[in-house]
C-alpha cells in the first residue's frame, strides 16, 4: 500500500473503493453532485482540508463542475488537483457509456493513477517502479499571463484551440480552464520545455 497523508476527495463510492485498494489515505466521496446540498459532507471537508486536500474527479464537465464547487468552499491554495486523462471507453458494472463517453475514475487501471498523482507532484517513482509520497510539492516553473499570452495560449482568437491540442498532448483534459492548464504547466513543465511543447503544435 502507498501511504498518502494528505485526504482524497473523488465523486463515488466505486472511486473509493479502487483508490483504497493501493492507497493508505482518507478518500471521501461527494455523492456526485449530492455535496451541493449536503451541509455535513461541506463541513468535513473544510475541516479536512486544513493541511490540504487531494481533488479527483473524472475527467467530464461533471468532474469540472465539482472541482469549482470545492474551490468555493475551500481555500484554493489548499487544493492539490490530480487529473486523469479521458479515455474512451465505459465501465464494466454499467450497462451504457456515460454522456460524453470516456472513463470515470472508476475505470481508470492503477498505474494510470499512480501516474497522474506522479503528474501533479504528490508521488513520486524511483527506478524499481516504487511509488512514495513527496512531502513538499513543488513547482518547476512559475508563469505568468504574460507568458501565456506571448505562446498564443490565452489572449488571441485560436489560444483556446490550442490550449486544448496542447493539454490533449500532455493527456490531460483538454476541458481544463486556463488557470487550471497554468497548474498543470508550473508543476510537470521548466518554461522552455513549455515552449517546445506549443512549437511542436504549430
């Protein structure tokens, strides 16, 4: 088992229950959309979230929805998001696929996981393929919009379109918001491998 210290917030119970099978952690489950109106659930959270929390969420617009729901209820600074790519597919327990046809959480194979908790600086995994725990997330670069803006990537008639080449590239979602992309960037990405990255889409 992998050892997190820092609690994981995800949509459903079946997310839960595949984190659980090789993380050591607190995952708590926001009933879909049911946190909306769940005063209780909004409470835990906020109290777990003190030292941090972990959001994980699928990767559709429900998933979006909840994570700016819990970036209103919690400290923004305190959320670690982990995001996992959107694969096309359905999940064997259901009959039909989902609205936008790509895999939950749920679905989602261990290592592919792992993976995007490597990507968003929470583990990380040495040469043996072992995972562990990064006590001090820590970012490679630090962007500015004036960055963004000089790589076409906000500001100009095409940025979203090439906002979302780019963050399908990277296999994240590419319904990711701007300042969402820019986490995504400071923690995997130094500036110039950034620069390399938009070059190669042009």
């Amino acid at each position: 088992m992998i050892e997190i210290d820092l609690p994981i917030i995800v949509e459903g119970k079946y997310d839960k229950a595949l984190l659980l099978g090789f993380l050591k952690t607190t995952v708590i489950t926001t009933d879909g959309f049911g946190i909306f109106k769940d005063q209780n659930k909004v409470l835990l959270i906020k109290n777990l979230s003190k030292n941090g929390i972990i959001v994980l969420t699928d990767s559709d617009n429900a998933g979006k929805q909840i994570r700016n729901y819990l970036k209103n209820i919690v400290d923004e600074n305190k959320i670690h998001n982990v995001f996992i790519p959107q694969i096309k597919g359905k999940e064997k327990r259901k009959t039909q696929f989902s609205k936008e046809g790509f895999l939950g959480v749920e679905g989602m194979k261990k290592e592919i996981i792992l993976n995007a908790f490597v990507n968003a600086g929470i583990l990380s995994k040495n040469s043996n393929g072992e995972y562990k725990t990064i006590k001090n997330i820590s970012k490679k670069s630090n962007i500015t919009n004036a960055f963004l803006y000089e790589l076409n990537l906000s500001g100009k008639p095409n940025s979203k379109e090439l906002r979302e080449k780019l963050l399908l590239k990277i296999n994240y979602p590419k319904n990711l918001s701007l300042k969402m992309l820019k986490e995504v960037l400071e923690l995997n990405y130094k500036t110039e491998e950034i620069k390399e990255l938009v070059k190669e889409l042009s």
